[in-house]
C-alpha cells in the first residue's frame, strides 16, 4: 500500500493551553493525525514524524534544510505525497523554501491552523485531512510545493497570510488559488513551479539577508547603519518598486556591495521595471544596480536570495534566478 508522510513542525495546529498562560506546541504529528475523522477511509498508509515543535517565529533557515531533507528521503522513500504542519505565521516561508528545493512530482503540501486544538470549533483537523487527500491527489502532482487551508489549494510563490486571526487568512493576491477541495476531493488546475531548483544547502542559516521595509520619510539612515551586517538585502519598496530620494544613496551604495532585491510592501502585483524616471523609482534603483524581485513578496525574495548565496551565487545567476518569477 502506498503512503502519505505527515512531519509536525508545530504552530497554532499542535497548540494547547498552558499552565503558565497562552497556548503552546503540545501535540505530536501522531496527535494531529488521531484527531482526524475520515482517514481510515483512505487506502492509504499514514506515517507521522515529530521534527520540531516549535512556534513558527521561531523555526530558521538551519530547521528547513533538515525539513527539506527529511521530506526528500521520504519521497525517495516511497511516499506518494509528504504533508507538513506548521504555524501559519511563518508557512509562506518554509513553503516557498521546499518549493525551491524539491524537486519531485510527488505533491508536498503545506497545512496548519488559526484556531488551537482545543478550541471551540478548531480548524486543524480538516485542514490536515483536505492536505491529506491534495497530497493523494494525481492532479496536485508537479504543481511543487502547496498550501492547503480552508480546503483552498495555493501555490507556494503566490500564497501569503493575510489576516491575523480569520480562519480565511490565507490569499494568493493577484492570481487566487490554484484548487479548492470539494466534499473532500481536490480540483486542481495549477500551473507547474517554474522549475527552478537549488540545494538545501546547510550554508543557509549562516547567510544574511536583511529585509527592510521601506516607510514614507526614511532617509536611509537606519538601513546605513545597518548595511555593513547584510550579505544580501531584500527592499520593500513603496509602490511598484520605490523609495524616498533621500535614501538612493544609501541603497545604491550597497548594491555595489552585496546583491539588493527590489520588491514591493503593497501585497500584490509584481515590480514594475520602466515606467517611473524620478530619483528612487524603479528605472532608477534598477539602473543603479538593484534587482527586480517580478511578482515575488518581500519574504519570498529573502528566501530565494538566502538560498543563491548559500551556494555562492554570482550576480548574474541571482538576477536570471529572479527573472523566473516576472
Ligand atoms: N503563532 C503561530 C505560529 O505560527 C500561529 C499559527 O500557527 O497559526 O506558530
């Protein structure tokens, strides 16, 4: 019989009270999969892994790469599908991350929860049995990395949490899901990842990439002081792609240091990259050297750049990288 690998992370999905106050990792992944109805249905074998019980503010780059390891011997393995649970805080992250670095066609899903364990009307344990059957699914096979919540289907470079607390939180801005699980069943029609795959490479968690986020009336003072800490640096710019004159300077002085990604706070819609000719446009950071992160957000562009100079990228390698995401 075939298997599906369920790896617990932690996050809100495996959280309960504690005696201190606040809700904290309590469940295992043999917990989550017990609260499950329905899976005894399945004709499939469900195998469970503990690997971290964290919350996911605290999980780094160091837990993905065993995370991605992990995922890939059980694909070798012979799982049809891997499923992860995770807080949803940092999801986006950890899911753009394996969408990176596994390559397989066997559908690696994504899933946590807004509402804890013993909460009134928890959401983990349908969220956990609709990434079970998108991980069983043929359909979901070579869409990379996805992220199943609310029985919506995202696609890892598109998805961002966007709510603090709504069990809706979860929104593919621009582009919507790639499926919806109905009655159980996952409809899928994605498109494939853009086939851009790089080493887990344990170098990760030593990189520096900064993110900053640009605001109205920064002179650039705080990023200057700061630049001599970065290996790479991930701007949200204002708008499609901008900052404040006062700030060029600063930013284009570190762009001859280290590579400097250009993306955008709004929350949807890629970089533009020759419409605006002010000082601080796109046309201008551009020319001075930044490079454009297309329809990538801040934090996904701070994956992508951590994992090309793990391995030593070099300029034009990291700017080829990016143009698969225009
Ligand atoms: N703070 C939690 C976490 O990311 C939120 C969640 O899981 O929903 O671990």
């Amino acid at each position: 019989m075939s298997h599906v690998a369920v790896i617990a992370m932690g996050g809100t999905i495996a959280m309960a009270p504690s005696a201190s106050g606040g809700i904290v990792p309590a469940l295992g992944a043999d917990d989550l999969v017990a609260s499950v109805p329905g899976l005894a249905e399945l004709a499939v074998t469900i195998t469970t892994e503990s690997l971290r019980s964290l919350p996911s503010p605290s999980l780094g780059f160091a837990d993905l790469v065993a995370l991605s390891v992990r995922v890939q011997e059980e694909i070798a393995a012979g799982a049809i599908g891997v499923v992860i649970t995770h807080g949803t805080d940092t999801i986006e992250e950890t899911a753009f991350f394996l969408d990176l670095t596994v390559p397989s066609a066997e559908p690696v899903v994504v899933t946590g929860a807004m509402r804890h364990a013993q909460s009134a009307g928890p959401d983990g344990p349908a969220n956990l049995y609709a990434a079970i059957r998108v991980a069983l699914s043929p359909a979901a096979r070579g869409l990379g990395t996805l992220v199943v919540m609310s029985d919506e289907v995202h696609g890892a470079r598109f998805v961002r949490k966007s709510h603090t607390s709504s069990t809706g939180a979860f929104v593919s801005p621009g582009f919507g899901p790639l499926g919806l699980v109905v009655e159980g069943d996952p409809r899928v029609r994605g498109v494939a990842r853009p086939g851009l795959t790089l080493p887990a490479d344990p170098r990760v968690a030593e990189v520096r990439v900064g993110l900053i986020t640009v605001a109205m009336g920064d002179d650039g003072q705080l990023l200057q002081r700061a630049g001599d800490l970065f290996d790479g640096l991930v701007i949200a710019g204002l708008g499609a792609g901008h900052v404040p004159a006062a700030m060029v300077p600063v930013v284009a002085e570190l762009a001859g240091r280290v590579p400097v990604v250009l993306s955008t706070r709004t929350g949807a819609g890629s970089v533009l990259r020759q419409t605006y000719g002010y000082p601080g446009s796109e046309r201008d950071l551009l020319d001075r050297g930044l490079i454009q992160s297309g329809f990538l957000d801040p934090a996904k562009s701070r994956v992508l750049l951590t994992l090309l100079l793990a391995v030593g990228a070099d300029r034009e390698t990291i700017t080829e990288a990016f143009d698969r995401y225009r």
